[in-house]
C-alpha cells in the first residue's frame, strides 16, 4: 500500500502544476438532432463543451485523436452529451487549409477517430470537431503543456524501422479482474468509481481489448499481460480471467503473463496453482525472439523483489546466448528515475539491491532490448541506471482511464512502440468516468507523453523469422 504521506505530497505537486494551466474556450455552433434531445431533458441550447482533447497514437502512417463531449443541463452541471465526430488536417507544410478526413455522423459523448494513410516521418495540422464545436484540451499538464500535439495543433508521424515486419505483440498490465471500486489509494478514500450494477468494469475493459487486439488494423501476434490479472489472486478471479485469456489464445504460445502483487501468495497460493509458482521465471521461444518472464511479487507488500535463485536463474539462461534477441517483463518498474517519479516513491517499485543485480546482468547480455513492467498504472520510458542499450517501460493499466494497451511492431531493423485506448463504446465510457479519478488528477498521472506513448527504436533483429 502506497503511503498516505507520499500520495498527498504527489497530489499536491500536480494540483499546483495543474492549476497554472489556463483554460481555453469552445467554439459555438448549432446543435444537432441529438443534442437537441438531449436538451429537452433538460440541457440548455448551444451549450456543448468540446473538451478532454487527446492525441493518444501517433504511429507512422496514422493518429487517433480522442475528445468528450458535454453540455449544461438545467443546473448548470456539465453532463455528457451525444454529438457527431469530426477531425480536420492537412500537411503542416502546406497553405491551405485542413480538410475532413474522418466524419462520424453517430451521436456519441465518447470521441474516437483513428486516421489512416498517412506519410511516415510528416508533420500535420489538425483540428477535432463535435456539432461545430472544436475540442480543446482539458486542464491538465500533459496536454496542455507548450510543444504538445493538443497545444499545437500539430503532430507528426513516425519514421518506422527498416526492414520486414517481423511480428506484433500486445504490451498489457493491471486488469485487477474481481475489483469492485477503482481509483482508491487508501481504505474507502477517494470514493472512487464503481461500475453499473450488473457490470464488471474490469471483464468490460478486458473484453475490449481482446476483442480488438484480433481485428485486422491491430493484428497482434501475441499478448503479455505483466502482472495484476486480478484483484486479489483468489481462486474464483484466477480461473475466470484464466478462461477469458484462453478463450483468445494458448498460455505459453499465443498469451504470456506474470505476477503482480495482487497475486502475492499469502495463506494459499492459488494465482500460482491457476498460472505459475511464485519466483519462478518462465522462458518462451517466438521464432527467435526471447520472452523471459519474471516473478516480482513479494509475500507481503506493495514493492517488489528478485530472489536469489531466480537471478541466478536469468543470468544462467542469457549468458548462455547473450546477443539473442530478448524482451524482458515483470510486473514492478526496475529504474531510480521511475523509484523517485511514482507516487508511492522507490518502495512501491522493485528493490533498489534487486533493480542493480537485474540491470547487471542486462550489461552482459546486449540482446535484452526492452522490460516491460506495469505497476504504477502509467505509461513512461524510464532510462537505465547503468550504461546499457535497454529500454524500461511502464504501460497505463487496462482497466482505467486511459484504458489501452501498447503494440510493440517488431522490424528486422527495430521496433516500434505505440499506445492505443480500448474504444469499445463501453470501454470508452468507463475510460472518460474514470479520468477523474485522484481529484481529477489521473490524466497527468497516467497517460504519459507523447513520445512515452509512441516511439521507435532501431535494433538488430535480422536473425528473427517473420511470423506471418
């Protein structure tokens, strides 16, 4: 459990960031049939606020942009309201002026526009659009910030990595399957949020993902689920989400996970009895790709540990083929710059003796490329606390704003990491009612910048065998 003292210090740290962010100010237009409606149950006309603006992936030849939208009702309380979705751009270079490229004409409150066909390595001007209004970011620090793409008006594409694609795998993390109330950090407080009755926020936001984690425009190859699958490792969470993850795939071949410390051991083990005993790695073979899988988890607390034979265990099996290519997960983030930037400061990660000894044997295996950790419920790129060619990420959590997973597209000549939102309608819900969470807070928590989110990275993989 995260310290009462260290929360607030963070909380208070954001919240006066924050507020020195000034507000912009929608644009009015006519409203539509819909929001027409809407008001007659009580909004007022011509009061729609186009807000939450969000350049969430960038890839090389695509953007999704996401917005909420809102009006007034006879109170004068901001409730959601339904409004069509509509994004402009044309290249930054040119003269003229942006043109439609996405219109949705179904009423949502809930904005998702994914553009495709763009120019790799280009620079483009946009502008979000809901009933005429045009989406503005919300006042918070990570969008709002000088240089962003929501600040500027201006995002650019990615370059890819050389050579064949080789395959895609889903980076995933905190499910917290069996979780009743989310955005508590103590007991009962804040309030948090609690799904509809009947409805289990977590099996909503699960379902999301893997759905379209086998849709043609994702193709994912295979998923790694690092840690927190459920809420408190009982036997009942354990096999369900086990059913749901083997209802999309084989554990082993098609799907890969590892602990979290909602799975700690305690009495019983049975998250271990479900999937794999407690500090043990697990090793697979993806045509030339290394996954290692580590075990985290402490029996007692919130931090994370290696214990002894398990590192002997990894040094054992990289130094036996050092330059091969391997992706490392494990549920706690390893590095000092991610121990003092999270919340819950360096007790909440993995221990300082344990990050040293894993970050040593990286140094003499160069193929380990990436680490994969959750945790933390963020996505940020943290750097090594040593002089080596890795690259440490911590992914936002599947089951809350914002709600996604990141595709790692590995190429002959590197990869490319790109973060993406769930965008069921459900799942677009769930993501916008809990981007309040922490007093409003969460976006600057756990979204991430823009380049924490969407990156590329060249490498070596010309050994690896294509998987389609």
């Amino acid at each position: 459990m995260v310290s009462t003292r260290l929360r607030a210090v963070w909380l208070v740290n954001v919240t006066m960031g924050t507020a020195a962010v000034a507000a912009g100010a929608p644009v009015l237009a006519r409203p539509t049939a819909a929001l027409r409606q809407f008001n007659s149950a009580g909004g007022q006309r011509d009061s729609i606020v186009a807000s939450d603006l969000e350049v969430v992936t960038v890839t090389d030849r695509s953007v999704v942009v996401t917005w909420t939208t809102r009006a007034r009702d006879r109170t004068g309380r901001l409730r959601n309201a339904p409004a069509d979705t509509e994004v402009r751009l044309t290249p930054a270079d040119s003269r003229g002026p942006t043109r439609v490229h996405y219109l949705d004409s179904n009423p949502t409150p809930y904005h998702y526009a994914e553009i495709e066909g763009l120019e790799p390595g280009r620079s483009y001007r946009f502008a979000a659009y809901s009933n005429g209004h045009r989406a503005v970011p919300a006042r918070t620090l990570v969008t709002r910030r000088a240089g962003t793409p929501e600040s500027t008006g201006v995002f650019t594409t990615l370059r890819p990595p050389p050579g064949q694609l080789v395959c895609t795998i889903a980076l995933a993390n905190d499910v917290h399957y069996g979780e009743h109330t989310s955005g508590l950090l103590v007991a009962g407080l804040p309030t948090g949020f609690r799904h509809d009755a009947g409805v289990s926020y977590p099996e909503t936001m699960l379902g999301a993902m893997l759905d379209e984690l086998r849709r043609p425009d994702r193709a994912v190859d295979h998923l790694i689920v690092s840690g927190d699958l459920t809420d408190s490792g009982t036997l009942e969470q354990s096999q369900g989400i086990r059913a749901r993850l083997d209802a999309w795939g084989e554990l082993g071949r098609d799907y890969f996970v590892c602990r979290g410390n909602h799975e700690a051991p305690r009495r019983n083990d049975y998250w271990g009895s479900v999937f794999h005993p407690h500090q043990r790695l697990t090793e697979q073979d993806l045509g030339g790709l290394r996954l290692i899988g580590l075990d985290t988890t402490r029996r007692f607390g919130s931090g994370g540990t290696l214990e002894g034979h398990q590192l002997r265990h990894l040094r054992h099996l990289l130094m036996a083929e050092p330059d091969r290519p391997t992706l490392v997960f494990g549920h706690h983030p390893v590095t000092s710059a991610a121990a003092v930037s999270n919340p819950g400061g360096p007790g909440f990660v993995l221990d300082r003796m344990s990050a040293a000894a894993l970050q040593h044997i990286y140094r003499d295996a160069p193929g380990v490329f990436l680490h994969h950790a959750g945790h933390t419920h963020r996505t940020r790129r943290t750097m090594a606390d040593t002089e080596i060619d890795v690259e440490f990420l911590e992914v936002a959590a599947v089951k809350e704003y914002p709600g996604g997973y990141m595709l790692l597209r590995i190429y002959t000549g590197g990869y490319m990491a790109n973060f993406y939102k769930t965008r069921s309608e459900p799942a677009r819900h769930w993501s916008t009612r809990t981007r309040r969470q922490y007093f409003g807070l969460q976006p600057d928590h756990a979204l991430g910048s823009i380049t924490d989110r969407n990156h590329v990275v060249l490498r070596d993989f010309s050994g690896m065998k294509p998987l389609r």
